[in-house]
C-alpha cells in the first residue's frame, strides 16, 4: 500500500495562538505543511501514523498538550512498544498515562484550568491500519464521491440536542479528563482509490460535508484548497488537515 499525503496546518483568522499539531510519521507540524508519498509495509516491526491533536481551547498552554502528546507517541512507537499482539492496550495505556502527566502538572502549576487536547488518526502496525480517537477531531474515508466519518465525536449537544446549542466536550487527553482512547481495527474499511481525511474541528465548524466532499472530488491539492475555504468562512479556530490518497 501506497499514501499520497497533504498535510496542512494553520493558525485561521481568529486566534492569536495555534493549539494544533499534526505528525505525519514523526514529522511535526505546526504553521507548516508538508506533502510526501509513504509505503506502508506489512514487516510485523515497521509503523507509521497520521495524527492530528488539537490543543483544547481556552484551556492554558493547549499547544504544549498537543504536541507533548505526539511526542509520547512518536517516542512509544519507535521504542518497539507497539505490536498487532498488543497494540489496543498499548495504545490505550499510553493515552491513560499522558493525560494523568497532563492533568498532575496542571494541578502543580495551580493552572485555572488543566492542559489537554484531542487525538485523530490511524496508525499503521505491521500493515494493519488502526484508527485512534479521543474528543472531537475527525477521520473520515472519501470514497466514490461520498464522505463518511470512521470516529465518533466524543461531545453532545445541550440537554435539547438542538444543533445550535454549545458544543460539550465528554472525553479529552488531559483537560482534567481520564484520557479514554478509542482503537480500531479499520484495515477492512478502507482500499485502494479511498482518501482518507483527518482534521481539526477547525475545518469541520466552518466547512459542510457537501463542500469537503466537492474539493476531495475535484482539487488536487485539497489539503491547502480545505484550509483556504475553512478561512475564507471566518477562520474561527486553528485549522488542522491531512489528506491521505491510498493506492497500490
């Protein structure tokens, strides 16, 4: 398996601090952007990963949780923790044990409020594709047209569900939360021809579905193409955005 990747990070139109971070394999990014073709090897001892953590907002210092975060992951992958025997629970640990450092060093600063931040992504182990999820960034897979979400956001919705109401945050690493991480084994969901979209809510909040849907058809560079529409609708928060093309 091959991946055709666009990453794009950017501050948006509103914020005066970026919260986002994003690693492609190692590679953070942060008001950057990098595009790179990936082979994904089935060798049971080879990895790699496209994450995306978003610093919670308001909190204090949510961009040192995001990328303290994906450092933590870079760090466990590369020291051979990580296997398909053990991958779940190893996964799942290591969020527990990075939200515990996370919400301890807020209540040692004093900090009004805890550091914390989400995570998206897949992580490939010995070709087996994980999907990772904790808050309310997103992965989707674009396939035939159509765009369908593979995480579940992890927030409601006032108690009338009305969509207008704030948006409540249920789960997060960090934040004064227990850092609960969803894995998933999606290898059978995705194929050759699919993309797939992984994102901060930065995108998702100012971009329909139909609007991703038409740049993932039609742009080829759509990681930059996203990123300019989310700030041309306002540009309310930090915008995070990998676009990872599957072929053969």
């Amino acid at each position: 398996m091959k991946l055709e990747i666009q990453a794009v990070n950017d501050i948006g139109c509103s914020r005066t601090n970026n919260e986002d971070m994003m690693s492609v394999g190692g590679i953070l990014l942060r008001d950057s952007s990098l595009e790179i073709p990936v082979g994904i090897s089935e060798d049971q001892d080879s990895y790699f990963y496209t994450l995306v953590s978003d610093g919670m907002g308001g909190h204090e210092k949510g961009e040192v949780a995001s990328e303290y975060l994906l450092q933590c992951i870079a760090s466990h992958l590369s020291e051979g923790k990580v296997s398909n025997r053990n991958a779940e629970d190893s996964l799942r640990a290591l969020v527990r044990d990075v939200s515990d450092n996370l919400n301890s060093k807020g209540l040692e600063e004093n900090q009004e409020r805890i550091l914390g931040c989400t995570l998206t992504g897949v992580i490939w182990i010995g070709g087996t594709a994980y999907l990772v999820n904790a808050g309310d960034s997103r992965t989707y897979r674009y396939r035939d047209g159509f765009l369908k979400q593979l995480s579940t956001d992890d927030t409601e919705r006032g108690i009338t569900g009305d969509e207008n109401a704030s948006k409540l945050l249920l789960n997060a690493i960090g934040g004064g939360s227990h850092g609960r991480l969803t894995v998933e084994d999606i290898s059978e969901r995705i194929m050759e021809g699919d993309m797939i979209l992984i994102c901060s809510d930065g995108l998702t909040d100012m971009v329909d579905d139909e609007t991703i849907e038409d740049i993932l058809r039609n742009e080829p560079r759509a990681a930059e193409k996203l990123v300019e529409t989310a700030n041309r609708n306002g540009g309310a928060d930090n915008i995070s955005v990998i676009v990872a093309h599957i072929s053969e």
